[in-house]
C-alpha cells in the first residue's frame, strides 16, 4: 500500500488501487474469463498494451488482490490466481454490470452474464465466489458444499452462447441477399 496517501476515506483508499480502467478490466478477466496467464490477458477485447499489463499485474500483487506462481506446465510462464479479497469484489462487478446496463449502450452479449448474476441475487453472487474460491484457492476455501445443478460460470457461458445465437440468428445471411 502507498504510504502518500491523501486520506483515509475508504473510498479514496480504494481508488488507490483501482482509480484506473485498466485495474478493473484486468480482474474483470481473470474473475469471468477465468485468464490466468499474462498473454490471455494481453489478448483481451480493449487491447492493453504489454508494460502497462505488466503494470497492473505487478500492482495487484502488490495489492493482495492476486497470487503469481510458476506455471508447472511452462518454465517461462506464471499464473495468476485471485485471492480473498478479490473474490469479494464480486458484488461491486455485479453493480458496475447492472448499472451500465440501466445507463449505457451495451450489447446483448455483453449483458448476458451480467443478468445472471443480477437475477440471482447475493445468493447466486456467493455460489459464483464460491466456484472462485474452488479454482484460485483450492477446495479447502469453499464456505459452502457446492449446489447440485450446473456451475454458476456454465450458467452465465450458457447465457453468453445463447446472446451470441441469437445475434447470429439476426444477422442478414448471403441467402437473403
């Protein structure tokens, strides 16, 4: 934590960390696109650039939000894993999700994940931190034993597939033409 802080309002604190776009969009991937590895966040849809990446992965870790560990599989490759108090940032992403859909130009696509967590309620939010904890901590971090029925994600990849049929379905084809 920077020791030149301004204040000691939580929000301003806060926004030590994530003041900038690239912090939350950075979690917002590792958290809902399940990326582990510094190339399938690089390959994210806002293009970040590699050094300021590499800066906000270096600040997260610094921050407790993720854990970095060398990748088994690849000498030269490192995971990164959430941590507690990332995984507790699920509600804030579901109430930045619902807002920008009450507020802002998105897609289908992009809403369809959001409106499963947002119809779910904290009840679906706590399953969804719980499959989190499951993947980034080990089984031992669950709180709760897992719901039978699909996974929160498989729900919320099943809503995205089904937004993105249905744009598929609505696109002109060559035969209309």
């Amino acid at each position: 934590m920077r020791k030149d802080t301004r204040s000691s309002c939580p929000i301003s604190l806060s926004l030590e960390i994530f003041g900038d776009r690239w912090t939350l969009l950075v979690l917002r991937d590792v958290i809902f696109a399940d990326a582990r590895h510094f190339r399938e966040l690089l390959a994210g849809p806002e293009r970040i650039s590699s050094n300021v990446l590499a800066d906000r992965l270096a600040a997260l870790v610094e921050h407790g939000l993720l854990t970095k560990a060398d990748d088994p599989s690849h000498k030269q490759k490192v995971t990164y894993s959430l941590t507690e108090q990332a995984i507790q940032l699920v509600p804030v992403f579901v109430q930045l999700n619902v807002w920008g859909i009450r507020h802002l130009p998105v897609t289908d696509v992009h809403t369809a994940r959001a409106e499963v967590l947002a119809a779910g309620g904290p009840p679906v939010w706590d399953a969804f931190m719980d499959e989190l904890r499951e993947a980034h901590l080990g089984p031992h971090a669950r709180q709760r034993p897992a719901p039978s029925g699909p996974t929160v994600a498989a729900r919320m990849q099943a809503a995205c597939a089904a937004a993105l049929d249905r744009v598929d379905d609505s696109s002109p084809s060559l035969q209309d033409h």
